[in-house]
C-alpha cells in the first residue's frame, strides 16, 4: 500500500483526522486542536450547564434572554438544596460507607494480588479465572440472596453491609483491583524475593518490607478509584442502606420528594432545575475536589499500574 | 533431596493460598453461595414470613410467567430497550475512544489538561447524577434538536429502529461520559508504540493513514476487546439501567418478589454472558489465551 495516487486534497483529508508524527503540518494541528476543543466543550456542558443553572434564580431561569450567564448570582438554590440534603450529616455518612470500603478494599486486594503474582499453587488459574467472572457477572444476579442473608445476619442499613464483601475482595470492582495488583507485582523481578528469602526472610516479611514499599503507586491509585467508585455506587447502596442510611447518591435520588416535603407550605419556593442542579453540584463537589487536587494519580495510575500490560 | 522438593512445593502452596484464602472465603460466601440461591430463588416461590423465608420449588413457572404477567411485559420490554441501545453505545464509545485517545497521543500543548477534561466524567457519574443532567436537559438534547437533526431521524427511519438512535443522540454526551477509562487505557496503548516504527513505516513510504490502520489500530488490537468487555459490563451494570431499575422494583412487588425478579436477573445475566461471548469470539486477540484478556 503507497499513497502516490492520492489527489492532494485526499491527502489532507487524511492528515485532517491523523496528522503525522514527525511532521505535524500548521494545519493539522490546528484541526487537533479546534477538535479537541469542541469535543472538550461538549464534555463540559453539562458541567457548565449545571453551574450556570445552579446561580439562577426563578426570574432568571423563565426568562428566555437569559441563556448562560444570570442576571445575578442567586445563591438562594444552594441554600435550600443544601438544608434538603442535609449536607454536613450525609456526607459523613457518605464518607463513612466510601472511605473505609476503599481503604480496606485496597489492603485487602493488594494481598490478594500479591498471592496471585508470586506464588505458584494448584488451581491458580481457576482462581483467576474466577476472579474474572466475578467482575464480568451482573451484580443483580447474586444481589436479592446477599440481601437475604444480610437481612439475616441484621446488617441491612449498616456500613457494615457496604464494608463486609469489601473486606473479602468482594466490593465493587474488587476483581479490578486484584488484577491491578497481581499486574504490579508480576513486574518487580522475582530475584528480589530469592535474594531475599536467601538472607532468610519469610514470605510475609517479605511482602511488607519489599512488596508493600515498591506498590505505593498502586496503593494510591487503587485507593482513589475505590473512592471514586464507592462514592458513586447507587445500586447497592439503595438496596443495602436504603432510607435507614442514605447517603449522598439516595438523597439526590429522592430529592424532589424530600424537596416537595420540606418547602410543601411555600408556594414560591417551588422545586426547579436550579435547585435540583444545584444539590446535583454539592453531591459531585466531593469528588471534584478530590480529583482537582490530585489528579495526577487518578490520570497517570491507569498507565503507572500497568493495567494495559506489557 | 526429593523430600525437600515436595515440602518446597506444599509450602509455596500453603503460602499463596494464606495470601489468597480471604478471597476464597469471600467468593464462596458472597459470590457462589448467593449465585447459587439465586438459581433456586428463580425456580421457586419465595415468601418472606414473619419467621425467615419460605422457598417452595416450582420448577419453570417464574420463568413462564415473565412472558405472561404484566411485570414481566414490561421488564422484557426494558431488556429489548437496553440491547438496541447497547447496540449503538457500545461502538460509539469504543470509536470515540480510539480517536481520543489518537489525538492525545499527539505532541500538543494542554495535553494534561485535555487528559483531565476526558477523565472528569469518570469522577462524578453516578446514576443519581446522570439522572439528573438528562432530566435538566444537560445531556445534549438540545444541542441535536436545535439542529432539526432528531426530526430527521424520525421522520426518515420506521418508528422501531429511529426510537433508540434518537435516544442515543439525545444523550450524547452521557454516552461520550462513559468512556473515560477506556479513554486511558487506549492512550496507554499506544504510548507504548514506539515511534520508531512510524518513522520507519514513513521511510518505506507509508502516509499517515497507512500508519494508522497498519500500525495503530493493530497496536490496539488486545485492549480494543479490553474495553469492548469493560464497556459492556459498565453499560450493564449502570444502576439508572432499565433493566436493573425494573429488577429492583419487582423485587419489592408483591405480584412478583424474589422469585420472579431472581428468574429476569438470570434471563438478564445469560442474555450478558452471551454478548460478551460473542464479543469474545470476534475480539478475542489471537495468539492469546483467556489468562491474557484483562492484561
């Protein structure tokens, strides 16, 4: 395959979509760039559209001349979206059934990762394989008996019903976890663990004192997207917790129900998108925080774990 | 010395199974224990009395009734939905991925920052969210209506097909949400493409789209079924998804209950299971066996 029979223009459409990489013309770029722009916008409209929204007030958001920018900035949404919410009480209730989760769920995955990369015993590979399916099965299928059983052992709306399938590499995308993991530690040298055990070091000493250390990338990473992941979690959590302990994510599920109760006496404080866009804002503030923060390990610990492979 | 082996061996398999027991224990508490009530759940009557459960075996009859009740109606309706929408998501978002991630893979200023644009949705989606962005309109329906391009749809395709694009359309940027792992995961890929090649491939006289249906996409060959699988089950397990919604609720109908709502997750879970083998005996690199899929 040559391109010498290409007209110019077909030329230049093809560098329009590729470019090249050693010689990236002025006006492939330049199409780069507007692209990525756009589409960038595109994936922040929502964003905007939320914030812009949000800082309306009730005039403001009627009014057709008011597109993007309001009036004024009205922050009487924020206020009643934050009273319904109940903000400061849900969040420690979020954090509590999202931060131990992850963490535990990060140290636990780690072992077991580490078991799976640097010992070899009968039946590893039916493990794995299970250890896969589990990601790849429905939560639904096996989620109506854990209720059951957790109805049993009386741990419906506790923590400890989000917190205990974390404890045993069961939470929510443990088998991703261990996968990042059992990739990690395949690629420190093996020779480290002889030389290692030649000075007479136990397998446990050995993965606390040299494993554990090399992993902290994969710790970070694995605990961010815990994080991420438990926050954002809706499914079992309505199940599990319920309205015995909502969090965050079942609060704004049921916010225009909360909403119609609290203000149900005042007719001009009716529930509109600004409100409703607003307690949508506080509810992924969190996060946004978190990720703005830190964002480089979110980003780079995709790469840095080596979960593509090698 | 043979006796020192054989201890060598038992002990290394002492050691792994104490790193990897609590999954074990965890996987049979929680995983097979529960998957294997459910089949029962499915193939019984379940009451829950004052006192615990009361299973009865009933052999097919939930199953049966999915196609007779009204619950079941709608829940087969729901699932017919989810599969043609999963139809036209799950390229969109695989396509959309690879050029992304493509155009990240260039030398560009603000490439970080393009990087985090990408990611953002993975950081703040959740069902609730997503709910509310389509409900306020955030999703891009207007972007599309304002162009007359959903009437188009409409007006030129049969009722059956035209109904899941204009939803696809409708929630664009919802979809385009949805891809920000694989996003990463692509632009990995392809970071690790050493670029020696292209420029050998320039010599030898290979433009840029040679380059990249020859050396590019092949390079990606592995993580495109990676992501076709990843994408799949994040579609399949999103908690807004028709399908799960109409499960939970049946689940607390009285009409149906555990027994019912455990026969449509496992119609749901064998109708995935097949997608995915599909999926898998088309995508599936070659060369490489199962142990490799998720590296």
């Amino acid at each position: 395959m040559s391109t010498h029979k290409l007209s110019p223009m077909q030329i230049k459409i093809k560098k329009f979509f590729f470019g090249t990489h050693v010689t990236d013309s002025f006006f492939s770029k330049l199409v780069i760039y507007v692209l990525l722009i756009s589409i960038g916008f595109l994936y922040l409209y929502p964003m905007l559209y939320m914030l812009s929204n949000s800082l309306k007030s009730q005039s403001d958001i009627v009014n057709p001349v008011v597109n993007w920018v309001p009036t004024s900035l009205y922050f009487g949404n924020y206020q009643r979206a934050f009273l319904v919410l109940n903000f400061f009480p849900t969040l420690w209730k979020s954090l509590i059934v999202t931060m131990v989760p992850a963490l535990i769920q990060t140290m636990v995955t780690a072992v077991i990762g580490y078991g799976f990369a640097k010992f070899n015993f009968k039946f590893k590979k039916m493990w794995l394989v299970l250890v896969l399916m589990t990601f790849v099965i429905p939560v639904q299928v096996y989620m109506i008996p854990r209720y059951v059983m957790f109805f049993n052992m009386n741990l419906l709306e506790k923590p400890l019903s989000i917190i205990l399938p974390a404890l045993f590499g069961q939470g929510v995308n443990s088998a991703i976890f261990v996968l990042i993991f059992y990739q990690f530690f395949r690629m420190i040298p093996i020779a480290l663990n002889e030389a290692a055990e030649i000075d007479g070091a136990g397998p446990y000493y050995i993965f606390f004192k040299i494993g554990v250390p090399l992993a902290v990338p994969a710790f970070i990473t694995s605990f961010l997207f815990g994080l991420v992941w438990y926050w954002n979690e809706t499914y079992i959590a309505s199940l599990f917790l319920g309205s015995g302990y909502p969090n965050m994510q079942l609060r704004l599920a049921n916010f225009v129900s909360e909403y119609s109760q609290m203000y149900a006496s005042e007719a001009l404080l009716r529930i509109n998108e600004g409100v409703r866009l607003a307690a949508t804002l506080l509810i992924i503030l969190p996060m946004l925080i978190v990720y703005f923060t830190i964002q480089r390990w979110f980003v780079e610990g995709v790469e840095n774990t080596g979960i593509t492979g090698e | 010395m043979k006796k020192h082996r054989i201890s060598r061996v038992l002990r290394e398999n002492l050691v792994g199974y104490s790193f990897i027991g609590i999954w074990i224990v965890g996987f049979l508490v929680f995983m097979l224990y529960p998957f294997i009530s459910s089949l029962i759940y499915s193939l019984s009557e379940v009451k829950i009395l004052g006192t615990g459960i009361d299973i009865q075996f009933q052999w097919f009859t939930n199953f049966k009734n999915i196609f007779q009740q009204e619950e079941g109606f709608a829940f087969v309706e729901a699932l017919i939905d989810f599969l043609k929408e999963l139809v036209f998501q799950v390229p969109i978002i695989i396509v959309f991925s690879v050029l992304i991630a493509v155009l990240l893979n260039q030398p560009l200023k603000g490439r970080g920052m393009f990087r985090s644009i990408f990611f953002l949705p993975v950081i703040i989606s959740s069902g609730p969210v997503i709910n509310e962005l389509i409900s306020q309109g955030a999703g891009g329906a207007n972007i599309f209506e304002s162009y007359g391009f959903i009437s188009i749809i409409e007006n030129t395709l049969t009722p059956a097909f035209a109904a899941p694009i204009v939803s696809v359309f409708s929630q664009i940027i919802i979809i385009f949400w949805f891809s920000g792992v694989q996003i990463l995961i692509f632009l990995a890929g392809l970071q690790k493409v050493d670029r020696q090649i292209y420029e050998a491939a320039r010599v030898d006289g290979a433009g840029p789209w040679e380059s990249f249906w020859k050396i590019t996409l092949p390079s990606l060959s592995n993580l495109v079924f990676v992501n076709l699988i990843y994408t799949i089950v994040l579609l399949a397990t999103f908690s807004e998804n028709k399908v799960i919604v109409s499960i939970k609720s049946n689940m607390f109908n009285i009409n149906t209950g555990y027994g019912m709502a455990s026969a449509m997750a496992w119609i749901y879970f064998i109708i995935i299971m097949i997608i995915i083998a599909i999926v898998a005996l088309i995508f599936i690199p070659k060369n490489e066996k199962i142990k490799g899929v998720k590296r």
